[in-house]
C-alpha cells in the first residue's frame, strides 16, 4: 500500500523524462550555407533521427548579430557557416560551446577543428588561367602572379573578401609578414583591372581574355565543369586549371564548418547532428552537394567534377592559424593597395 504513492511517482518521472524527450526531438539550425542539395542531408538527419530540423538561413553576419541580439534566450542550437575566420570569430564571441565528441575528434584530422568548431568540408584556392594566354608552366604557384611576367594579366575579388584574407593568412603563416606584402604589391602590380565580382567573374574574365589569369574556390571551377550550359561550357573550355604550390606547401584550403552554441536549448539534438555530419553519407552529401572534399579521409566522393580536377596536396596549416592571420592579412591588402 505504502509503495502505490511511490509507484505513482515513478510513473509521473517517467512521464516528466519522455515529455522532455520528446522536447529534444527538434534542432534550430542557423545556416550561412544554402544550396539547395543540402535539403537531403537535412531530410536524412531527420529521417534517422526522429529529429526536426527548423533551419534558418541568412547571412553569415545577419545570423551573427541575430545571435547576439537574441543572447542567452536564442532558439538556435547549431551554427554551421564557410571560413574558419568566421567560425574563429564566432568561436571568440563566446558563442560556441565546449563540445568533447571522441566521435568527431576521430573522424576531423585534429588541422581541421577548432576550439570549439569543426570542419565538415574543405575547398582549394586554385589557380585559373586563360589557355590561350598562358602557360601553366608560368602559373604553377601563388607567388607567380607577383611576378613581372604577368604584368596587366591578373584578375582578382576583393582583398577583404574571406577567401583572400584566409589565402593571404596562409602566406602569412608560411612565409612571414614582409613576404606576405611584397606578394601583395606585386599581385597588385599586375592587375588588369580592379578588384570587382565574385570568383566566378573573374574565371568568366580570364576565359574572356580580359585578363589572363585568377584565383579561384575550387567549387566554384566544379560547378562550372558540371553547367550544362552552353555559356558555362565555353568558359570552362577556355580556362585551364593549377594546383598551386605542389611542390611547396600545397594548396591552400578553407573550410565549411560549425558547431554547438553555447546557449544551445537541445543540447543532445546538436551533439547528434554535428556526429551526424561526420558520417560516411553525410559527409558525402555535405560535400558533393557543394563540389567539396568530405574532411574524413576514407570518404570517397564520386563528383564527376572533382574527379576530373584530380588529386592534390593540401597546405595542412591548421586551420586556426588562418583565423588568427586575419587581421592582419586585412592590413597588409590595405598597405598593399589591394581594395
Ligand atoms: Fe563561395
């Protein structure tokens, strides 16, 4: 008799635990990706999980400043965006949360996390020049666009674009600040017109021949490869790709990444999602969606694409060395002129 009272209260523990289970069953995600072939990675989290997946998408720095808006009292439990300055910067807010995965720690090579981020996919920065224009044998290494021979022949974005602050952080890191600038000056030098446009405007410049070489994100060379446009075809048939700095340190890379915000209300949803990120299908998804490398090794992506660019080795400067470069890198394209 005296055990129906502590009967009932087990009971009503248990139904107190599944209704805060059923509350885990949903992940706020911020997202500063949006392709649209990310919709299946999302589907298949949910598929496996159980788990809902409300995602807003804007931004990068919409989404930053919404965080900070919203402070301890934001939804969001996942933040997931490009560049490892960004995430560094984000990390620096005091927006992540400490996150302890042997899983994740396992599957991302240790050049490629965080304190408290992970990447999920890396892209190269890769030389792309005009066939008929130049010679590859000319264009093997980032450091070559300095040089003379170039003069008039480089098509560039902006300087304070993540993409040329991260490549410039890596020059930083590997070759000192001065030779950092004199490369700068000397890009600068050679530049047929000034910065303007996307990565993409300028591999469209260089097989125009309006200039006769650029730097671009490997993905964006892919996505081109794989156009079924005509425009798209006779540009990528115009160009002709470099892996830059092979017998160097290797290409520079980037990465896509993320992880748990700190004032995160479904805790276990997020661990669950960024552990699910790292899986063999996932990974796939969350790189050949975007024409990127999975970050596990024994992944293999089958992109007709990245198939055809070939292998390369990668600059393995960990990826927390480009963010603290950042600023810095942003003061040397200033002196150097590289608007
Ligand atoms: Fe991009």
């Amino acid at each position: 008799m005296i055990r129906i009272p502590r009967l009932l209260a087990v009971l009503a523990t248990g139904f107190a635990l599944s209704a805060a289970q059923a509350e885990e069953k949903v992940l706020n995600l911020y997202s500063a990706r949006h392709y649209q072939t990310d919709e299946a990675l999302y589907s298949n989290f949910t598929k496996q999980t159980g788990i809902a997946i409300n995602r807003i998408e804007a931004k990068e720095d919409e989404l930053l400043e919404r965080l900070r808006n919203e402070g301890a009292s934001s939804p969001a439990d996942v933040f997931i965006t490009v560049d490892a300055a960004r995430l560094a910067k984000a990390d620096e807010l005091g927006l992540f949360a400490p996150l302890k995965s042997p899983l994740l720690e396992s599957r991302i090579p240790a050049h490629l996390r965080g304190e408290n981020w992970f990447s999920f996919s890396t892209r190269a920065r890769v030389i792309v020049y005009n066939k008929a224009d130049v010679k590859p044998a000319d264009v093997q290494n980032y450091e070559d666009l300095a040089l003379p021979a170039l003069r008039g022949k480089v098509c560039s974005r902006s300087g304070s674009h993540p993409y040329n602050l991260s490549l410039l952080s890596s020059i930083i890191a590997r070759r000192g600040e001065s030779d950092a600038e004199a490369w700068a000056r000397g890009v600068v030098a050679n530049f047929a017109r000034s910065p303007k446009g996307g990565d993409t405007d300028q591999i469209k410049a260089v097989a125009a021949g309006e200039c006769g070489v650029t730097i671009s994100n490997s993905y964006y060379v892919a996505r081109l490869m794989r156009s079924e446009k005509p425009e798209d075809r006779k540009v990528i048939e115009a160009v002709g790709v470099v892996w830059p700095n092979q017998k160097l340190h290797g290409a520079h890379i980037n990465i896509s990444g993320g992880g748990m915000l700190k004032t995160a209300p479904h805790k276990e949803a997020a661990r669950k999602f960024l552990e699910y990120l790292v899986s063999d299908q996932a990974q796939i998804y969350f790189a050949d969606g975007n024409n990127e490398w999975p970050v596990v090794k024994s992944v293999q992506v089958k992109n007709p694409a990245l198939q055809t660019l070939g292998s390369f080795k990668a600059d393995m400067l960990p990826v927390t060395d480009l963010a603290k470069n950042a600023a810095l890198a942003q003061k040397v394209y200033d002196r150097a002129g590289w608007k």
